[in-house]
C-alpha cells in the first residue's frame, strides 16, 4: 500500500483487530481485505451468482490504492463480530422522563458500536414550565443536556472513539438563551457540539430588527418575543468567544428532506455535514481527489475516466455497508434501510489544487470545487439510479421528493465528511478544508524533533531551486510562507493555508460545494484571534445568503484551555525549568515539564503510621536535589492501598518535576477520613494527611543533611512540540493530549494529523 509511516501507525494504533490482550491480530492488509470481503458479501443478497469475489478484488484495490475510504466504523467494524458500520445516528427526545432516559440509553449504545450522535431538544418544556403529573417544575432542556453528556463521558467506544454528540435548539424555544451561552464554561457540557436552529423567519427578522415569537414546544403557544438582532448578536458573541454555537438553516434542510412524509429534520450528526430523521444513520465515505489527477504537457488535470469509476465503485460498496450493517436498535434499523441514505464526499481536494496552480481563495478555485462536486454529485446519482434498476428504489420512494421520477437506490446520495483521521491515512489534506500547515515539527524517539514539509510544496521549491531546511525552519516559525524571504511569489500565492484565508472565501468555498451536494458540507471558518465580532456576523449572514445548510466557525485561540503555542526547540542546554525562554509562561501550569529521572541512589525513612483502618507505612526518599519519591503501603488490616498508592505517585511525580514540595503538603495536611476521625489514638485525619507530614519531617532531614539546602530543582522543559510561534502567538493553541502536536479544528471537533487521536465538543 501507498501509506505514510504515520498512516500506518495511525492504522495499527487506532483500526486493527485485537486480542484480548490488546495485541494485533491482523495487518494493515489484512484490514482492507477483511473489511472487502465483509462488504462484497451483500452482492449475493440480490444475485446468488454474483461475483462476489470479483467485487472484493475491485473494493480492496479502491481501498488500498487510497483512492476512495469508508468513515471509521466500518474499517473498524466490518467482518467483525460487532459489526456495526454507521458514523452518523439522529435519535428523537420526546418531552416525558420515559423518552429522555431511553434515548440516553440507546446513545449509550450507539457510542458503544462507535457512532455519534445528534437531538434536538427542541421538543422539550422550557425552563420552569409546570409538570402536570407530579406537579413539579421542569428543569429546561439544557439540564438534560449535562445528563446526556454525563452518560457520553462514561462510555468509551471500544478503547478507539470517544462518543460525540450534536445538540441543536430551535431558535424559537423560550429557553434559547440559556442554550446559547451553556458552553461558555468550555469545562461544561464537553461532549457536544452545539447548534442554533434557525428559521427563515428568524434572519428576516435579524434584517429588519424586529421583534420574533417563543413558542412553548408542548403547546404550541406563544409565550413572549424577544428581538432578533439581540439573540443573533448573541450567538455571535458566544461564537466568537468559544466557537460556539454554530447554526443551522432548519427551513433549508428540510426544503431538502427527501422523504417529508416521515417528518421533519431536526438535527444532523455531530460535524453538521448530515441532516437526519429521527433513528436515521448515515454511511459516509470520501474520494481522494488527489489519485484522480494527471499530469499532462499542460500541467496537472482532474482525469474524469478514473474519477467516474471510482464513483460508481463507492456508491456500490456503500449501498453495500447498509446490507451488511448490524444497527445497535431496531428503529435504526428498519428507518435506515426504509431511506437508505449514503454520503459520498471528497478529500484532498486543497492538495488537488496545489497541484494544478490554482490559489484556494480564488475564484478559479471556487468554480473548481463546482466542477468537481457536481461530477462527483451528478455521477454518484447516475450509479444510484442503476442500482435501483436491479435492486429495487429505496422503500419510501414513492413518498419521496424523487416519485415522478427516475426510480433512485438512494434517498440521498452525497455529503461533505471532514475526514479527519481518513485523510491522514490517504497522506491528504482533510474533506475540502485548506492546508492547515505547510511545515512543522515532529517529534520522534529520543527527543530527536524533524522538520515534517508538505511534499508538494517541497516538490515545488526544490523545483525552483531554493528549497533548503533552513527556509523550512522559517516557515514554520512564520506558520505560513506569507511573509517568508526567498520565496518565490508566484509560489506564495498558490501555497496558502488556512489562515491565510479570508473567512469570506472559506464561506465561499463552503457554498460552493453545498450547491452540489445532497446533504450538507462539514467546513470550518477559520479566524484570526484578532477578528472582530462584527466579522463573525458577517460570515453568519453570507452563509445564509450564499445557500449553505449551516456553517462553525472557530476564531484562533479562543477557547480558555488554548493556552500555550510553542517557541523554539530545546536546544538541550540545562535549564531552570520553571519558564519556557519563547513563550514566558510558567510551563508547568500547561502540562510541558518532564519528570526528572529517578536517581540511581536515595536516601530516606520508612515511617509506620497508624491509620483508622489498619496501618499505612509511608517511604520517602532523597537526593542531593531534594526529596524525589514517595512509597506507600498498607498493612495485613487492610485500608484504601490505592488510593493511598495513587497519591504518593503523584506526589513523586509532581516533586520531580518541579513543584515545591511545601506546596504539596499543603494542599495534603489535614485532608479527613471518616475511618481515621472516629478512631481513638489515631495521630492523623487520613492517608494523605500522613503522607504530608511524613513530608514534613524528611524535608527538614534533607535540608540539614545537604547544607546550604538546594531549592528542589526542576527538569528542563520538554522541547515545545510545535516551534516558531511569537510570545503572543505563545498563548493561544491547543495540542494533542497523546502526542503533543497542534490540532486541527474542522466541523466542530480537533484532530490530530500526528496520531489520528480526535475529538468532538
């Protein structure tokens, strides 16, 4: 296969079979080609002499080529005993304790198979309405929310996939400005996106600054008015502070609901790209734009033939995954296979247009993604249609937008994924998102930090005969080649990233693609830290002129646990390690120190300390730096060994890598246990408060024994992952909590392209 190191770790480490041991059982290979066969088998579904072997070979080779790959569950999932393949549920929350509790439950399951999911709490009483069978007040459906995410933080998927949800309130609920600001505390409700549905009344309004109605979703009635420009100016600040909420046109998805008759759409997934009906999923996969290039004596040039094919391939396999799918309830089930809703995107589509010449804030870019989307569009349904020719339309044809016409296999056809970890196994830039970054650093084994450049652009410049590594060094100090001497411009031009990008073009872009696209475009509108709330409006009103279903934006650094980008790499000279030299702040407060190694030889004292329960004894050790370890252990009568082990391992790891260890008897004196409290004669409060004093009296022995007594002495930083940011740049990203490298920010949620680790809410 043509993958990247890094792609194949990111496969090994997150997508292959394992045993319960967590060991491997199969290889990178062996993964497509189980996923092929698991997915051709459907062909005998409808034709018991089908070919199916023949279909495997034309799947593996799709897949292996990289030109074409499913969303993560099914590369997860398929041939394997879970065998559950969807990314993308929508589940109903109706207004009784009955409803809201099942659909936590059955969210729970879906997280489970590794899905996400998206509610809209729309239907829920306000705040504070009366609950007419126990004559109680209703808590609002923000308060259910937290339920929801509690229940989400609890259920990991498998070991691979953290369960993310969408959370979307109509603008007309009474509760609207509750939900607007619920996230502002970014420590709350951490496992949602949030979105604003808006209507065509609502932006009407917004435009003439006038008055709109709150309606009680359980009566029906109106229960006051609020101004619009008042509650758009608030999403918008809370856009601009947070990057949420986002918005979504409700009117305009269901102008598109292919089957009205089933009711109306309410929520998407939790990226925003797909607008389902309650207990629908959805089936997503992307084309590598970059495989369906080339070269020709005029340049690089989109080649249609293979493009086509790949086409027709992708909406056979995904047609496929819907037979083959074990859906974690049985509404889903039946409602999925009632639609039978594909999602056919692309990715790579920024790289593609390195390729050709062409500038991504461009026009010619912009008409580009037309041309590209409304081949993949047009093609996608023209394959659809041939399969309901020999499969049969999907069962609710017949009441669907599409009855007078043509018989279609799928109810919709195509969508915009943001293909996070899939494009860093494809080595493309993500969904139709521009290039984040053109060269940054990568750590590797033995604090070695290499410089990582987009292969394209090295291409380039060692074309134009001025590549060098320490032009590369520049840019990834400058985070763009804007401003980069030596650097021709013609280069520049083409080569922008994603904040070299006006917000207008990314909206632009964005609708662009909606205009050919059946269900919705994940994007991500990129601000500066600098950009004004004003200019986040204004991008708000474009995507609602421009035909988009909906649009995030995120304004650099503007979450609160954004708190640290990175300078220059360690240059491995010794270091206080109390300030990073670049960036100022203190760093340990941002998780940057490295524990100083364990010294070879201590010095220290074993104390037995009586304890409510039982005995604890308490080790503490030293060196000429100060006291670097702290061991406990619980006599035969028992106690809470690890809670207490627990304690002193972070205590020896907080004393060695700088903290002072007055503070941390502090923090530890008199913490009480209730076992310790009501037991005569016992000389503490609890573990932790003997492990302090225990603290206190080795501290004073070190101090006498090494005279003058050294402060404790702090490891030098570990070398800042992403070098090159200015102090005030210094402030304000986020990385990576398994590798340290800088995330991504698409749809609503981080990726990592170092590791594959992602995140949404």
């Amino acid at each position: 296969m043509p993958i990247s190191e890094n792609a194949k770790a990111v496969l090994e480490r997150r997508y292959l079979a394992r045993d319960e041991q967590g060991q491997p059982t199969e290889t990178v290979d062996g993964l497509f080609r189980r996923v092929a066969n698991a997915v051709a088998e459907a062909d005998r579904r409808f034709d018991p002499k089908a070919d199916v072997v023949a279909t495997a070979r034309r799947f593996y080779e799709m897949m292996t080529n990289l030109d074409f790959l499913p969303n993560s569950p099914t590369l997860m999932n398929a041939g394997r005993p879970l065998g559950q393949l969807s990314a993308c549920f929508v589940l109903p929350v109706a207004d009784s304790m009955e409803d809201i509790f099942d659909a936590i439950k059955n969210a729970a399951l879906i997280h489970k198979s590794g899905g996400g999911t998206g509610f809209s709490f729309s239907r829920l009483r306000p705040k504070g309405s009366t609950v007419n069978s126990t004559g109680g007040v209703a808590s609002g459906p923000i308060s259910f929310m937290k339920v929801f995410n509690a229940a989400t933080e609890a259920v990991k998927q498998g070991g691979t996939r953290r369960g993310a949800n969408m959370g979307i309130l109509r603008v007309d609920h009474p509760d609207i400005m509750e939900f607007i600001t619920c996230k502002n505390d970014t420590t709350e409700i951490t496992n949602f996106n949030i979105s604003v549905g808006i209507t065509e009344t609502f932006m009407e309004a917004v435009g003439n600054n006038a008055m709109y109605d709150l309606v009680d979703p359980a009566t029906g009635r109106v229960t006051g008015q609020k101004n619009a420009r008042e509650v758009f100016d608030a999403i918008v600040t809370s856009a601009w502070q947070t990057g949420e909420p986002g918005i979504i046109f409700l009117d305009r998805l269901n102008r598109d609901n292919a089957v009205p008759s089933q009711g109306e759409i309410e929520s998407t997934n939790p990226c925003g790209e797909q607008p389902l009906l309650p207990y629908e999923s959805c089936n997503l996969g992307s084309i590598n734009l970059v495989n369906h290039l080339m070269k020709t004596v005029a340049g690089w040039v989109l080649d249609r033939a293979k493009l086509e094919k790949t086409i027709r391939t992708a909406v056979h396999f995904l047609d496929n995954v819907i037979e083959v799918n074990q859906y974690p309830l049985p509404e889903i089930d039946q409602m999925t296979r009632s639609t039978r809703k594909i999602g056919l995107g692309v990715m790579g589509f920024a790289d593609m247009l390195l390729y050709m010449g062409v500038p991504y804030n461009s026009e010619e870019g912009v008409a580009l993604a037309r041309e590209v989307m409304d081949t993949v569009n047009t093609i996608g349904h023209q394959e659809s249609e041939r399969l309901a020719e020999v499969r049969g339309a999907f069962p609710l044809f017949e009441e669907s937008i599409y009855k007078d016409g043509k018989p279609i296999r799928n109810a919709t056809v195509t969508t915009i994924a943001p293909t996070g970890t899939l494009s860093i196994i494809a080595g493309v830039s993500s969904g139709v998102e521009p290039v984040f970054a053109y060269a940054y650093i990568r750590n590797v084994m033995d604090n070695t930090h290499l410089i990582e450049t987009n292969q394209i652009l090295k291409d380039k410049l060692v074309e134009a005969g001025v590549y060098s590594e320490a032009l590369m060094q520049q840019i990834v100090e400058q985070g763009s080649l804007a401003h980069v001497d030596g650097i021709p411009e013609d280069i520049k031009r083409v080569f922008v990233c994603a904040h070299d990008v006006s917000p207008i073009w990314h909206v632009r872009m964005q609708a662009a693609f909606q205009e050919y696209t059946d269900n919705a475009v994940s994007k991500t509108v990129n601000f500066p830290n600098s950009a004004t709330k004003e200019e986040v409006a204004e991008v708000y009103r474009l995507a609602y002129t421009l035909g988009c279903k909906g649009t995030t934006i995120y304004r650099d650094g503007s979450r609160s646990e954004q708190v640290l980008n990175i300078g220059k790499v360690n240059d491995g000279k010794a270091s206080s390690g109390r300030v990073c030299e670049e960036c100022q702040p203190p760093h340990e407060a941002y998780g940057h120190i490295q524990p100083r190694p364990r010294p070879a030889v201590t010095t220290g004292f074993t104390e037995k300390v009586r304890i409510g329960c039982g005995n604890l004894y308490i080790t503490v050790n030293y060196d000429e730096n100060g006291i670097c370890e702290v061991f406990t252990n619980t006599g035969r009568a028992g106690g809470c060994p690890s809670q207490s082990e627990a304690t002193a391992r972070l205590v020896s790891v907080g004393i060695r890598s700088g903290m002072d260890p007055k503070e941390i008897i502090q923090q530890l004196k008199g913490i009480r246990c209730p076992s310790c409290l009501r037991q005569q004669g016992v000389p503490v409060t609890s573990c932790p408060d003997a492990i302090a004093k225990a603290l206190e009296k080795v501290l004073k022995v070190s101090q006498q024994n090494h005279e003058p007594a050294p402060a404790p002495i702090a490891p030098a930083p570990k070398a800042c992952p992403m070098p090159g940011m200015t102090p005030a740049e210094a402030k304000l990203a986020k990385f990576c909590p398994e590798c340290g490298a800088k995330l991504e920010h698409e749809g609503g949620c981080v990726t990592c392209r170092d590791c594959g680790y992602s995140k949404c809410g």
